[in-house]
C-alpha cells in the first residue's frame, strides 16, 4: 500500500495547513513539493484547477486545504477537531477565518510583498499594502485574537484544534517578514510561543528554512531557538 501524498509548496499557507494537520496526526506520507497549476500529472489528477495543495491516498483525490482538512478527520481518526456541536462549529469557523482574513493579510499584503515580490515576482514590494498591514489590519486582528483565547492555552477547549494549527501556523508567514506579535497582546504571544514549539511547526519550519535559504532571504526565525 502507498503512502499517501501531500501536493504543495513549503511556503503556502494552504500548504503549510494541511501539512501541519498530517504531522500533528502522525499520518505517514510523501510531500511533493509543486507550485500552483504545475504541469504535473499526478498532481493534476488530484487537483484539476491546477491549485495547492491536494492530496491523494489509495482511496480518492481531495483538493482544497480544507475539504483535506475535514477529509483527514474524518477518515484517519482525526482528534483535531472537538466532537461537541460548539467546538467543532468554532473550530471550523477558526480555520476559515484563517484562510479568509488571516492569509490575505499576512499572507497576501505582507508575506508576499516583503519576501516574494523581488524575489519571486521580479517587481517592486508594494508599499501601501504593507503600510495597510501593520498599521490597520495587523493590529485589528491581534486585539480580535487576544479576545478570543481569554483565559484559555487554546482557541478551542483544552486541547489542540485544527483552530490552533490554521491560526498559529500562519503566524510563521509574519514571524518570516520580522513582525512579531506586539507585548500589548500577551495572551497572544504566549499562543503563538506554543505552537512554534510543536514539533509539527519545528519540522515545516526547517522545510521553510531550506526554501527561503535558496531564495537568499534571510528570515529573521532563522535566527530563534525553537
């Protein structure tokens, strides 16, 4: 029987998501690293839209990192996702928020502006996204996410969610660009030193580590003792 296989790329949010889930739940697999509508067979047939990630096991194909998400709880004896009606409704509705406020902003007006538009898009950052990042969007979402943990470790009950790996990974993306999450939000920057110390987040770190290192990027976390 194969392993199955993870298509993606080190530095994608949506990539990172899934993977983080694969290795928090000790599922064995292959990571094929790809970029967006690769002219790659296998992983066409597993994403037809030519989009990251997707994945494939001896049973189906799944694309989308949240329908692999729910794919992986469901069929692989996930624990990461609460069982109550109203930890599994704000779980999911944490991984949402991620992909939908969370990687615009860090990953879209940050993330892609400071690491990636010279060395990747071959033009100049754009200034004014990154200004509307730090100035307004960034610290909106400290206060909301600070409000949010309360007097918990986790966003989600007492144990580590798919809330937890979605939020606190892409944390990564704006720890990268020499952000870190201010002391005004201290609930949050504890929430944030936990989950770098999983070993799931140690592992995709050195992966990212190694990329950025081609790319002649130096990460300010490069430089952390995780």
């Amino acid at each position: 029987m194969s392993k199955p296989v993870l298509f993606g790329h080190p530095l994608s949010p949506y990539t990172r998501k899934v993977r983080l889930v694969l290795l928090s739940l000790g599922i064995e697999h292959d990571f094929r690293v790809v970029m967006p509508r690769a002219d790659d067979a296998e992983f066409r047939a597993a994403s037809p839209l030519g989009k990251i990630p997707a994945f494939r096991d001896e049973h189906t194909t799944v694309a989308d990192s949240s329908v692999i998400i729910h794919y992986l709880n469901r069929f692989y004896d996930g624990g990461l996702v609460p069982e109550s009606r109203a930890g599994f409704a704000r779980a999911l509705w944490f991984e949402e928020y991620t992909d939908t406020v969370l990687v615009p902003v860090i990953g879209g007006h940050l993330f892609a502006e400071v690491v990636l538009a010279e060395r990747l898009f071959q033009r100049k950052p754009i200034q004014s996204d990154i200004d509307k990042a730090l100035n307004q969007e960034l610290p909106a979402i400290y206060a909301f996410l600070e409000e949010q943990l309360g007097a918990g470790k986790w966003l989600v009950g007492d144990g580590l969610t798919v809330a937890d790996l979605a939020v606190g990974g892409t944390m990564l993306s704006l720890y990268h660009c020499g952000q870190v999450v201010p002391a005004s939000t201290p609930r949050l920057q504890a929430f944030v030193e936990r989950i770098f110390k999983l070993d799931a987040v140690r592992t995709v770190l050195a992966e990212e580590l190694e990329v950025m290192q081609g790319m002649q990027y130096a990460t300010p976390l490069a430089e952390r003792q995780l």
